[in-house]
C-alpha cells in the first residue's frame, strides 16, 4: 500500500477509534458487558467450547478503501462462523478499516442478541524498513510505522474490552522466509515488553494475553540459528506462545512424510489419502511438540496454542496436479476433522485458517493456493468440510452476498471426488524410505 493511502486510513481509524460512543449506547451495553469482560483469554483458549479461527472478510482482489467489506458483509460472516460454534476470531493487522469494523459489528450483534458471543485476537502487523516498498528491505531496523501500529492496538483493545482478549504482536515476522518484511526478534521483545508494561501501569486491560504469532521454527522448534537470548526472552515474556504448522505446505518443502510409500501403493485411492492426511496431522503434532519441549527446555512452562494452520483447495503451483497433489476439499475436509479432532481433545487451541476464501491474497493468479484456504467460497457456498452443517440446517435463514449457504458441487459428492488425486509414490518425490 503506498504512503498517501496508508495516512488516510491511519487518520480514519484514529477518528474512529476515539470517537465518543453515546450515552445511551453505555447503558445498554452496561450490564451485559460486566459479565463478558470477566471472561478472560486464560478460560477462553484451550476451552473447546471456544472454538476459533482465522477470519478475513474481504471479497474482492484488493483491500483498499472500496474494497473494504462493510459492517452488513461482516456481520453476515459473524452470524455464519457464529452458527458454526466458532467463538473466537483471529485479525491481523489494525492499519485498515476492517479491524474497527469487526469489533464494532461484533457490539451490534451483541446488542441485537444479549446472547450473541464473540472474541477477537487482535493482530498488530510488525513489519522492517522499507517493507512493501520499491526499496530494498532493512531487516535489521524495524518500520517506522510500527509504533503507531501497536498504539492503534491498544486503544482499540482499551475501547472494546468485553470483546479483545489477546492482542499478537506481529504475523510470521520473525521467520526469514518472509523475505517481504521479516524483523529481527529483539524488535517482537521490544513490543511484547511495551505492551506487557502497558497492562502493569493500568493503562492496558491487566487480563488481555500478549503473545505474537509465528512459523514453529521461529518459536524454536526447528532449526538451531533461531535459538537466541532475544527468543528466550520472548518465550519469558509472553503469556503464551501463538504457533503456527503448515503441514500442507510441507508436502511440497518437505515431503518425507507426504509420498505414498511401497506397501500402500496398492491401496484404493481413498486409502492412500486418508493415510496420507494421518501422516499430515502426526507432521503438525510433531512441529507442535518440539516447540514444548524447546520451551520446556528454558525452564518454562506456559501455554501453547495453534495461531494458524489450514489446507487449501485449489492449486495451480506447488500443491495441485504437476505438484504434491495435496489439494482438494477431501483434504482440507480431513485436515480440519483431524486437527480440531486432536486440539479439542488436547485442551489447545487451534485458529484454524481460514473462515472464507480471500482472492487478494494472490490477486494476479486466481486458482494461486493463498485465495483457496477457506471452509467457504467468497459467494459462501460451504465447502466439503461443512457439508455436514448444511444437511443439519446450521445455517439456514444465514447468506453471505445475498447468497444462502448452499454446498459446493451442488453436493454432488462422487463429483466432488473426481477432482481429488492421490498423493505421489514415494519414488515419485523421491523419497528415501
């Protein structure tokens, strides 16, 4: 985004955000907000009741000023997650419209159903000099426009207290391959601290967790050149750890676990994938631990939750047919069972990603994999995955574009399962077994 645009919507939320809600407004809000704010992230993460995920409402190729949804787009989106049981929505950054707007559609429908309930992760991008620019990225000196960044965060979160629970300081910006924008990690301490000090001094919620969310390697799980004094603190420094395992990702990075090996290649096809997906979910499980025992192994013992981890449906890159063949909605309908299956049964909490399919992400290649991870399509029709709450009347009365959630493949199943490949042999992807 270029510098005039980023100052008219840094000016807009200021005004927003520090406008005066009426009076009126806090006396039908009063009673109803004492109880939610005592529902803090300590009881709501972990909680299956509480489920959660990654949500962006964004319909269109950009995320410019035009292009924002609007507080009708997001309150449909939050009544559908809402109808799904999902409690708890994750956000990114707070220098565009739709974070304030999330917040405020989360406090009409609240006032509209005293028994409408939502939380919110609210995400502050942290990015280095010269991000998103023409010039080349300082990864060693952070962006100037951090600062405000964290600020707009925290009055946000002092603003709507019944609703921010935890605020992540930064998205995979530690980790190097995010060539784009990565930080160095004493720039996610600096902020962690700040924000930390912000709750000691009364002049943020005392009960609002801080964590930032970041790749499994980032949080030490993987390889030795992240392990630092910088992470260290970090670990110390947060209430709990956000990390984040792409097992579908990896399928093509890291594809040991991927390939079908010798003994199951004469198995049906269903049964090669189906394998295949146990092995995915041992993959993350695996990505998981090693970030608890790398934090137990500094003498701490806190949460750790899932900030992100999703399947993608359509691929024409890396992931689909001249690639690991990992994507489909058979996939992501297992990937999503499995994994909610395991996080519920553990007492963790997964922000799965993501709620709605989001065409910006890749806006120059339509069928790229980033406009694909979503349970719904952008006209809301419900993938595989929620078949199941269509049949059920989940989400009956509920549209999104005006459109009533209906299945994709006009729930044509065997339809759906002739666009679904098996993964490659293991001499495929050569795989030394």
């Amino acid at each position: 985004m270029n510098q005039p645009i980023k100052l008219i919507v840094y000016f807009f939320l200021v005004g927003l955000v520090f406008s005066c809600t009426t009076e009126n407004k806090k006396e039908s809000n009063e009673n109803s907000e004492k109880e939610d704010i005592n529902m803090t992230a300590k009881e709501i993460l972990g909680n299956p009741n509480y489920l959660a995920i990654s949500y962006g409402g964004y319909r269109k190729t950009t995320r410019e000023i035009k292009d924002q949804p609007t507080l009708a787009e997001i309150k449909d989106d939050l009544k559908i997650l809402s109808a799904m049981g999902i409690k708890v929505i994750r956000t990114y950054n707070v220098q565009l419209p739709q974070a304030f707007n999330i917040l405020n559609a989360i406090r009409h429908l609240k006032e509209e159903d005293p028994n409408f309930e939502m939380y919110v992760m609210l995400g502050a991008w942290i990015d280095c000099k010269n991000a998103w620019t023409d010039l080349e990225p300082d990864h060693n000196v952070e962006s100037e426009h951090n600062e405000s960044e964290i600020a707009r965060a925290v009055a946000l979160a002092n603003q709507y207290p019944d609703i921010v629970k935890i605020i992540a300081v930064g998205n995979e910006a530690m980790i190097k391959w995010a060539t784009s924008y990565f930080v160095q990690p004493e720039v996610i301490l600096k902020w962690v601290n700040h924000l930390q000090e912000l709750k000691k001094s009364g002049k943020l919620n005392k009960e609002v967790w801080i964590t930032c969310s970041d790749d499994y390697a980032s949080w030490g799980g993987g390889d030795g050149d992240y392990h630092n004094q910088e992470l260290e603190s970090i670990i110390k420094a947060v209430d709990y750890i956000s990390m984040h395992t792409y097992p579908y990702h990896n399928s093509h990075y890291n594809p040991q676990f991927w390939g079908v090996p010798g003994e199951e290649e004469e198995l049906s096809k269903k049964e090669k994938i189906d394998a295949a997906m146990h092995r995915a979910i041992a993959f993350a499980k695996a990505q998981y631990d090693s970030v608890t025992n790398y934090m137990k192994s500094l003498g701490v013992n806190k949460p750790v939750h899932i900030g992100e981890t999703g399947w993608a449906t359509i691929s024409n890159g890396h992931y689909g047919p001249n690639g690991s063949r990992a994507t489909d909605e058979y996939k992501e309908a297992m990937y999503h069972d499995l994994m909610r299956e395991w996080t519920n049964k553990e007492g963790i909490s997964c922000f799965y990603f993501e709620a709605f399919d989001e065409p910006w992400k890749d806006a120059h290649n339509q069928k790229g994999s980033e406009n694909h991870f979503g349970l719904f399509t952008v006209d809301g029709k419900a993938k595989y995955a929620l078949w199941r709450m269509v049949e059920q009347g989940i989400f009956e009365g509920l549209s999104r574009n005006g459109n009533p959630i209906i299945k994709t493949y006009d729930g044509d199943q065997e339809a759906m399962m002739n666009d679904v490949l098996s993964p490659p042999t293991a001499m495929e992807i050569a795989v030394i077994e």
